[in-house]
C-alpha cells in the first residue's frame, strides 16, 4: 500500500513554494522595516510551557496536544502556536536585560489535533511578531500596523481588523462573576468540559465550539462594561492611535480568543474571502506570562498569522506581491502633538519601504536619542510642538553629524530622495 502524508498534513511545492518563499521574504523586510529580529525556537517543549502558558482550560492543551513521552521518559509537545517558546527563549537568554523593547519574529510549523477543512490543518505554519517590553498602547499599535502594512505588501484586500479589551487581572475578576451569574440556571445545560470551565475560567465557556454552549453565551456581557479606568484609558488610546494612522477598526466584544495568556488588547484580523475559518490572525497583550513562567514582570504583545490561510485569501483574491529593501530613521518626539506627528510619519515612512522607528516606552529625549544610536539610525530627529508651529525639524546625519532644517510636510520625500 502506498504511505501517504498523515491527515491533516500536506506538502508544499510547485507554485505554491514560489508564492510560500514571495510571502515570506515581504515578511522578513517587513519585519527588518519595522526592526523586528528573527528567532527559531524548538519544533518541541516541556509539555509543561503549554500547560502553564496556554492554560489548562483551552481547547487546544485539554484537546488538540501532540504529546509524547520520549526515550528519557519526559514528556514533550511538539509547539501548538508560537508565543510560549518565545516567551521561555526571551527569560532562559535574559534579554530582559538587553535594548529594549525587544522585537522578535518567527516563521514556524505549529501542531494541532483538530478535525481538518479548508484552512485548518494539524500542521500548519505561523508567522509571529511578539514584542516585549512595552506597556504602552503604542505597542499594540507597532504590531498591528505591522500586519496591515504586510497585507498591503502583499496586496490583500478586504480583511477586517476587530479588535476588544479583556481587562487586566482586577478587570477579569469581576466580569467572571457576571458571567457566572449571566449562565446562572444555564450551568446544567453546558457541555461537559465547561461545566468545569465554569468553575476554573469562565471566560472560556465564551470560546466553546460546542452548539449548546454557543447559543447559552450569545448574549453574554462585553468584557468591555467590566473595564476599570486604566484599562477603559489604555483601549481608547489605541483606538486614537489606529484613527491616527489611517487603520480602520470594528470593536468586537464577542472576541476573547482561545488561549489563557491575555490581557487587556485582543485583536483578530478577518477576511470573508476563505470560508468559515476567516481569521488570518489574532494576537493581544499578554503582560502577566513571562513573570508566570518565572521572568521579570514585563509587559508583551503579540501576534500570529496562519500562513496557510493567508496563501488561501492570496489565491482567492489572485494577488501578486512585491518586495523592498530599507534605510534607517529614528522619529523621536516631545509632547502629545509630536507623539502623533512621529507616529504617522514613521507609518507613512515604512509605507514607503523606509525602516523607521519611533519610541514606544515613553523615554526622555536623551534616551530616545541614545536608542536612535543603539539602533544605527542613518538619520533622527525630535518633533515638538515648536516644530509643528514652525512647520520646520531639524534632522541630524547620523553617520556625519550634519544637521538640516526639513520642512515637516516634505518629511518623507526628503528620505525617499536619500534613498535613492
Ligand atoms: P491563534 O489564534 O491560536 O493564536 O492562532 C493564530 C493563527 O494561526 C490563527 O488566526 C490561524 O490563522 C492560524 N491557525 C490556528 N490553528 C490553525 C490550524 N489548525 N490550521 C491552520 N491555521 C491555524 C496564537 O497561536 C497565538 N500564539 C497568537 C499570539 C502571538 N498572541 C500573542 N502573540
């Protein structure tokens, strides 16, 4: 009998291969445009990262694990998404203590024992962007415009970005408990599995595929009503921020997603262009995993996008793609009305295929300017309010010292033409 590939599984060539490689190389002069270095973790981990990481409570640790006991009698899981990994490299490598934020990509096999269709596979391929470091909502911001501009890039259309605020750790606690007494008399009539969910973490009784469960929770509360004032702040700021770069939103409270680390932000981005299985990707801020897994408290954001589905949404949309190399500028900014103004021209400036940066830690100018040194800018400058009055900034050669005075609105041409 002839082997064939194991269900769930298949082989990529022909054009298919040519139009994998197209993809991933937009992916990695994105990700060199927005100053984001790759990593490669292990195909396999301690099953235990997952368990921790994931939650106990999801799908895919309770259900989907490939698990296995190796020769030294530990048991292993072959990687079901890529975040836990990352997060385990970034505390074992202690890059906590290196530049920061600290910016990491992956391209990467995922495993998962689900029941296969069109788009969902049990081994598929991710490609990732998690950021530690960043508190801010500007860093939800730094990895969402990252995904737009790739579809863009890649000449993608018609995907939705939705977007939703699960709280912080206070935030969760209450809505917990309206959502417990919202399923109120409903408990019997709830699947096996949330049933105990109920108890352990109801939040994820709304991520159930089960039939009965989806029709008690369809009109469950929003996370959103739950939210205390730092986290209502937190939301609103990156709803500005994504109306300040020209990236349109729908906020949808039904999304929670279907993993445990999350915090805050959650996002997904949609096409209705591949079947039922839309969602491309999906990621959110995660501020608590890495001092769970035993690091230093610090704030992350992330995301992934399923490359199959992807390729899918390409096909059907019959896109080509291109790609672009980079130079260097660092927007510093003072001021609310500079903050702004640096975001939208670092935007226009990667739009372009120019690498730029801006700071998202909200440092002092000195240390803005020391990041701009770290990072070898070619070029930076500081937009205050001044500077906006004026309509003038001055722009320091990085690599001579020369300074010029640009004119704000001819911003982006000037590098174009230094460029070229
Ligand atoms: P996720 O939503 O579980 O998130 O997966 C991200 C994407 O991977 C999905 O939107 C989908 O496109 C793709 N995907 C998931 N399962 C399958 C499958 N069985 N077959 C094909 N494609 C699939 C995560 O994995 C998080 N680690 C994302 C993240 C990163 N959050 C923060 N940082």
């Amino acid at each position: 009998m002839l082997i064939q590939a194991p269900r769930g599984t298949k082989d990529i060539l022909g054009d298919d291969i040519q139009r994998l490689n197209d993809v991933e190389n937009c992916i990695r002069n994105l990700c060199n445009d927005f100053g984001v270095s790759e990593i490669r973790t292990p195909v396999f981990e301690h099953t235990e990262l997952f368990q921790r990481g994931v939650g106990e409570t999801t799908d895919v640790v309770q259900k989907e694990m490939y698990t296995f006991v190796d020769k030294g009698e530990r048991s292993l899981t072959l990687k079901p998404e890529g975040t836990a990994g990352v997060a385990r490299a970034f505390i074992e490598h202690k890059l906590y203590a290196g530049v920061q934020p600290c910016k990491l990509f992956y391209i990467t096999p995922a495993f998962r024992y689900e029941r296969p269709q069109s788009g969902r596979y049990r081994q598929f391929h991710q490609f990732g962007v998690e950021v530690f470091g960043s508190a801010s909502a500007s860093c939800e911001v730094e990895v969402i415009s990252l995904v737009y501009e790739l579809f863009r890039r890649l000449n993608l259309k018609n995907i939705e970005l939705h977007i939703n605020s699960l709280g912080g750790n206070e935030c969760r606690k209450k809505y917990n408990e309206i959502l417990k007494n919202y399923i109120g008399d409903n408990l019997a009539s709830l699947c096996p599995t949330c049933q105990e969910r109920y108890e352990k973490n109801p939040l994820r009784v709304l991520d159930c595929k089960v039939n009965t469960c989806k029709e008690i929770i369809r009109n469950a509360p929003s996370t959103i009503e739950s939210l205390d004032v730092e986290c209502r702040e937190h939301f609103e700021m990156l709803k500005t921020s994504l109306h300040n770069l020209g990236i349109p939103f729908v906020v949808d409270d039904k999304i929670v997603r279907g993993l445990d680390y999350y915090t805050r932000t959650v996002f997904e981005f949609i096409s209705n262009d591949i079947g039922a299985l839309g969602t491309i990707c999906g990621g959110g801020r995660y501020d608590n995993l890495i001092e769970q897994y035993g690091g230093p408290k610090t704030p992350a954001v992330g995301f992934a996008i399923g490359i199959e589905r992807l390729l899918l949404a390409m096909e059907s949309q019959k896109v080509a793609n291109i790609a672009k190399k980079n130079t260097q500028v660092f927007a510093g900014f003072v001021g609310e009305g500079g903050f702004l103004k640096s975001q939208s021209l670092v935007f226009e400036l990667r739009k372009q295929g120019i690498s730029a940066e801006t700071d998202i830690l909200s440092r002092s100018v000195k240390s803005q300017l020391k990041y701009a040194d770290k990072m070898e800018a070619k070029f930076s400058f500081i937009i205050g309010d001044d500077d906006l009055e004026k309509g003038f900034v001055s722009v320091k050669n990085m690599e001579t010292g020369e300074q010029s005075q640009v004119e704000i609105a001819a911003l982006v041409n000037f590098f174009i033409q230094k460029e070229n």
